[in-house]
C-alpha cells in the first residue's frame, strides 16, 4: 500500500504490527463470546486511557466527525447555548454540527491563529450566559496548537457548563485526566495516537453526560447516533453478553482492543512524557533549521503533531521532496493559513528512529529547495533533545 | 480469532485471503495518489455490481443502518409520505428510521411472517397517497425473505415514487439490476455478499434520488449523514483528486476494492447463478431431514441466506451443538418468530464444501438432539443439488 514509506502525517500513523495483524485475522461472529471479551476489555480499558472510571464508553463505525455529531445529537436540544473555544479549523467544524441540532453558539476566537483564546475572554463569556455545554479541541490538527483542558475545564465546571473534548488528535498522546480535570465528555478516533486504522468512532461520556442526556425533553434527531440505540450494546458487551444494533466493525475492534493493550502496557505516564520528548526533538529541529512554527509558542504548541511554515522561497513542492526522501506528510488544512506550511504527524508508536528519519528528511528536502542552512543542523538538534 | 471453525451466519461472513490481506496491509495516507486510485475504482466497481451507471455511490465508515439512516436523512423531510414494504425486523426498522426524520409512514404487512406484502395491497396503497418514497428490503435478514423487487419497483415507478431498496443482505448475492428495474437508491454493507469486514455503510443513489435531495427544502436533519458533505469527497476521489471531510477507512475501502475486483472477475450472471445453486444445496439438505423453512415458499426465499425452523423437540440448543461440529450459524432475530428458527448465511466467498461441511455439522447435531431422520439424507440432498 505504501511499500517502505513511513506514514508521518497526523492520523492516520504508524501502527504496530500486531495492530495491523489483528486487522487481517479471519473475522469472527459479532455475538462470539471471544469477542464479546475482546470488546468489553476495549470499553473498560478506554476508561483507563482517558482515566474516566466512572464514564460510559461508546465504540461505533465511524470517524472522528462521527464522534462529533454524536456528541453533539445527543447532548443539545434545540435553542441549547453551546460555547466553543476555537484554536482552528475542527473547532469551527463543532459550531456548524452543534448548530445542526438547534443549538445557539458562542464561539471565542483567539487573538490570531495558532494562538488559543484567552481564558479571560471564555470565562466573560460563560458568565454572560446559561451555557449546557462548552466545547474545548484538545489539539486542532489543523493548526497544532494545543488547548489548555485542564483550566478550561475548571472553569466549565464553575459556571455550570458540560464540558466537551475533542481528543480526536490527542487521546492517548497528550496528557488528560478526564474526571481529576472536570471533563464531561472525551471523544476520538482511532487513526491517531489510539493507534487503529481508521473506522472508529469513540465517544466517552461522563456521568453528567449520561445524566443530561437521559433529561432529554426531545427525541435525538439523528438515528445513528442516537446513544438509546447504543447504550444497551455498550452495556451488553461490557458485561459479555453481545446485544446487537447494528454490527460492530468486527476486526476495527479487535485491533483497537491490542492497541488498547499496548498503551496500557506502556503506562499512561510514559506515554505522555515519549510524545513530549518525541514532539520537543522534532520541533527543536526544525527550528535548528531555522523554521517557524505556526503555534505562537511552544507552550501552545501539541506534541502529537507539528505544523511548521515553509521558509521564504519554499512551497508546497517540499512535501514531494521530502515523500522521495522516504516520508510521508501533510500539507495545510486552515483556511487562513492556506498553503503557507506543512504538518508532521509524531503520535501512537512513534519511534526515536521515525524522528530521525523525518527531520532528515525534511533536511534533505530543505537542502534541495534552496533553503539556506547549515544542513545537519536539524538532526543534531532533534539528536540532542532525543539523548536527553 | 475463529480458529478453524467456518462462519456461516448471515455476516460477517468467510472472507477471501485476499480481501483480509488487504485489511492487514500497512495503512498508506488516505491523500495518497494510489489511495485515491483504490477508492475511486471502488466507486467505479460498485455501479457495475448493482447495474446503475448513472448512480452516484457513497461509501462512509459506518454500518448498514447507517446506509438506511443516511437514505432516511437526505431523501426525507418533515411532512413527506413513505410506504415501507415489510417483509422482516429491518423492514420495521426503516419506519422508525424514517419517522425520526419526519415522514409519515405507510406500512404494508405481509399475511404471515415468513410471506412478502400482496402486490396488490401495495399497489392499493400507492393509490391512495403521495407518496415520495417506497422502502423494499430486498432480502431481510431476520426472516430470510425475498422481496420480488422488480414488479416492486416498477409499481413504485408507475406511481411515481422513489424507490429504495435495502440491499444489506443482498447486493452481489441476490439478482439487481438497478436502472433497468427502476430502483433509484440501493443501501449496503460491507460484511455481507459484499464479502469485506464489517465497518462499511454503501449507498448508491441513482438520478431521481440526487435529484431530490438537491430540491430539499430544509438542511439534512443529521451532519454526519448528510450528502452535502460527502458528495464532493466521492466526485474527488473518483477523478482521482482526493477531497477531505472525514478520514476515510482505508484499510476496508482497500479490501472493499480488492472483493469489487474478486465479484466483477467472476461476472454477476455467474454470480447469481451461483448464489441460487449453492442455495437450493443447502436448502434440499434441510428439507431432506424434515426441517421446515420460514419463508412460505422457495420462490420468496432468499439466496443469500436459510432460515429454517426447529424440528418437533429440538431448541435453540442446536446451535451450540452445531458449533461443536466446526460450523458457526446464528439464532433467530425477529420478535414473532423467537428462539423457534435459526439462520445460516451462504453468500459472498461461500463454496460447495461449506455448503457440504455445513448440512453435514446440522445433520450431526439434529443426530444428537434426538431428531428422527435417516443421517446422511441431508448431505446427499444437498451434493445432488451441487453435481447438477
């Protein structure tokens, strides 16, 4: 499919072999106790990942997107306030799917892109209004930046909000401690740091979630995403008798559930201090480089991507030099920010080897485009935080 | 995950090697220009299958009742008159789908569970309303029904009302020749005669139905379902021009193409063919025991899959003795019929030695369950069948 290439963009990644070996096993029966077991471990051991013991996980078909609406079918009824604090292009993708379901939002923009809003500026506004719900992207992939949760979150908590986070490129990558922080709700996909090719849609519900959903006063407008449908499947497997609404993506699960494994198996700690490492060896060489990135500092900056503005008299044509080089990235996905930077994917089973790989690469690339530097610069910077 | 053991439910069914090799393949970026050139000939291969050149597919990381859901949400607005032809559990299901979109449903019941609607009766009831759509599931998995499409859809032309046909558990199995009928919308899944892991919700909207969905008067009631989105990503990827809405399922989009390629390889007449044969096989094997079939008559049995009734003293406990032989069949799924009948999927991939090995693991259970039959009758039923 990509013969010795290494997949560097943000989703979908790497995966492990095993991961993919359980892709091409011979599918089984939905209702098969083994894989009722298989699937009732991947909902338990997503509580663990997103350390929400108390939580309600739903695993469908789907994507990312999927997860979105499903959040947002479920939890707002028509004439809902929704607050949404923008960092970039999956951010303002939430106003137009909360506004699908009636919703009245309030988006805060931050000051330029690549920034985040200003605290100051999400607390003026929850003060202003009775607000069901306030929607945080953990990381836009858009932009790289990253959100900060945890004090977005206390704040939610505060005034009273549910509060909703987009994890689709952070979930098992960036820190988060859903209950500890406060967060009603994590939803993600598996083609980012869950390490699943893609196809599913994750939702993970906190208890107030669940709560404000059961006071519905109307019926959820979408039926596919509708959690009456799918709560007593979710329930049904975790107690490891399979009840059927649609079937499960058989395979999808089963690799999800060895991923699963893999992440719990390296520790929620390490996970998140390898793709702080892993993200700080690749910015520290492209700004060795000479490089800028899009985030406006590297405090808001994720650590499960980068996104990084090609030098002066530099385009798009670097990706095709750097896919000779052996590499796969990704071009801009902002409006505002156009085709005016690239964006690298360092999240899941990423190794040091793929860091090395890929700022070389894009050394190599840079070398090439008449980008004036002191070529090996880039490598030796990534090298150095990498030995740390 | 299944060891040896041969799964014969009605899908996911036996896949080829070929197909989950495709699913185990390392994930290549779904931007890829071979990516683009897999999923666009799998748009291209899903008209041939269902015989509607004309027709604009959809292939979205889902399930089958997302296929239904997605039909329900494009094609429907508050107010409009649907008629459903019920011959099973998912053609009752298609009325709360619709109705969650607000359409008023017409439902036309058949005499007994197990029999199809009168054509008549359809017919009396398209005279009384306007009606913008009419639901045909064309082989229900939960009775094992087949719905006589063809005099079906040309009533519903004559009437001048869309015509959609659920073809979840039938497409690439059961004959379809969409345009030529006058079918407008036929929906699918992945993990049925499809023959691709579960994960895959297909519709392929012929003219008339694009053309109603571009005259709504109201948004799409559901984001994720909604055609605006999806209609350019499948134009993009058909020429070849990747556009971005959701990250696509690459690995089953891959297999997805791969089993496309197996299906027109063989030809859809031999396909047919084949399914009909290895249908009567296994059928000739139960009768020849003294087993009795749910549906009313051979002629509106399905080929894709039996559905066939208990013997005097035997029970649901059948199945696990069946399982013991090697062979994983499933229990019964509609209400009325209970725990009195249990399904056996024969499509896809299927050949003459499931077929065999499967009459055989029946014919050695209803041995052990103390069912009086003269053992053997069942297998050489079948073979002489197979050897026509």
């Amino acid at each position: 499919m990509k013969d010795r290439k290494l997949l560097m963009i943000p989703g979908p990644i790497e995966f492990t072999p095993e991961v993919l070996q359980a892709m091409g096993l011979p599918t089984t029966s939905h209702l098969a106790p083994n894989f009722a077991d298989v699937f009732g471990q991947a909902i338990e051991r997503l509580r663990e990942v997103v350390m929400a013991p108390r939580s309600q996980p739903f695993i469908v078909a789907g994507s990312g997107t999927l997860a979105m609406d499903m959040t947002a079918a479920n939890l707002m009824e028509p004439g809902d306030k929704a607050i949404v604090v923008n960092i970039g292009y999956f951010s303002e993708r939430f106003i137009a799917i909360l506004e699908r379901y009636g919703a009245q939002v309030t988006r805060i923009d931050p000051p330029v892109v690549g920034d985040t809003p200003r605290l100051e500026a999400v607390e003026a506004a929850l003060k202003q209004g009775d607000f069901k719900l306030m929607t945080i992207t953990q990381v836009d992939t858009s932009t790289g930046v990253l959100a900060d949760v945890r004090s977005l979150a206390y704040l939610g908590q505060q005034y009273g909000t549910l509060v909703v986070v987009d994890g689709v490129c952070s979930v098992a990558g960036e820190e988060l401690r859903a209950e500890e922080w406060g967060v009603d709700l994590v939803l993600s996909a598996s083609q980012k740091a869950l390490g699943v090719p893609p196809g599913l849609a994750v939702v993970i519900a906190g208890e107030r979630a669940m709560e404000a959903f059961r006071r519905r006063k109307t019926p959820v407008q979408n039926y596919y995403a509708d959690w009456t449908n799918w709560l007593p499947v979710m329930e049904g497997y975790e107690a490891r008798k399979p009840i059927y609404f649609g079937t499960p993506p058989v395979n999808l699960i089963w690799a999800l559930n060895v991923s699963l494994g893999q992440i719990l198996e390296e520790g929620m700690e390490a996970r998140f201090a390898r793709h702080r490492q892993m993200s700080a060896a690749f910015k520290a060489g492209m700004t060795a480089m000479g490089l800028q990135l899009v985030p406006v500092s590297l405090e808001k900056a994720a650590h499960t991507l980068s996104t990084v503005y090609y030098p002066d008299g530099v385009d798009a044509r670097l990706l095709g030099l750097i896919n000779q080089a052996g590499i796969i990235v990704a071009g801009g996905r902002h409006p505002a920010l156009g085709d005016r930077y690239f964006r690298v994917g360092h999240m899941g089973a990423v190794t040091r080897s793929d860091i090395l790989a890929t700022v070389g690469a894009v050394e190599w690339a840079l070398a090439r485009s008449g980008h004036r530097f002191e070529v090996g610069a880039g490598v030796a910077a990534a090298e150095r935080v990498l030995a740390e």
